[in-house]
C-alpha cells in the first residue's frame, strides 16, 4: 500500500499509454477507403430558420 500512496501517478500513466495503445489499434483496423466509396447518401440539411427567413427586420430601401 505505501508503494501506491507514493506512486499512484505511475499507474495512471499505465493506464493512459494501455488506453492510447487500444486506440491506436482499433483505429488501424478502420478501412476508410472502403466507407469512403461505400458512403451513404446524407440527408439535406434542416434547419429551423426558415420560418424566421420571411421576416425581414431591415428597413426596405427605396
């Protein structure tokens, strides 16, 4: 116990480089060049200020 009380510091850097090794490992399987050409369609975007875009505050040049 007195090892972690003084120490504890080097067991969460553990942790972290264990954690980054996993992400790394994961990510490398990731084909992006294959969901890239199989891509899905992405819906238009919607927003709702449509229903603001008819009010116009600015004053109306003459």
């Amino acid at each position: 116990m007195e090892f972690i009380k003084h120490y504890w510091w080097i067991l969460v850097i553990l942790l972290m480089v264990g954690v980054l090794m996993n992400v790394y490992k994961d990510l490398k399987r990731i084909d992006h060049k294959k969901f890239l050409d199989n891509k899905p369609e992405l819906p238009p975007h919607r927003d709702f200020n449509d229903k603001w875009d008819d009010e116009d505050d600015w004053p109306k040049k003459k």
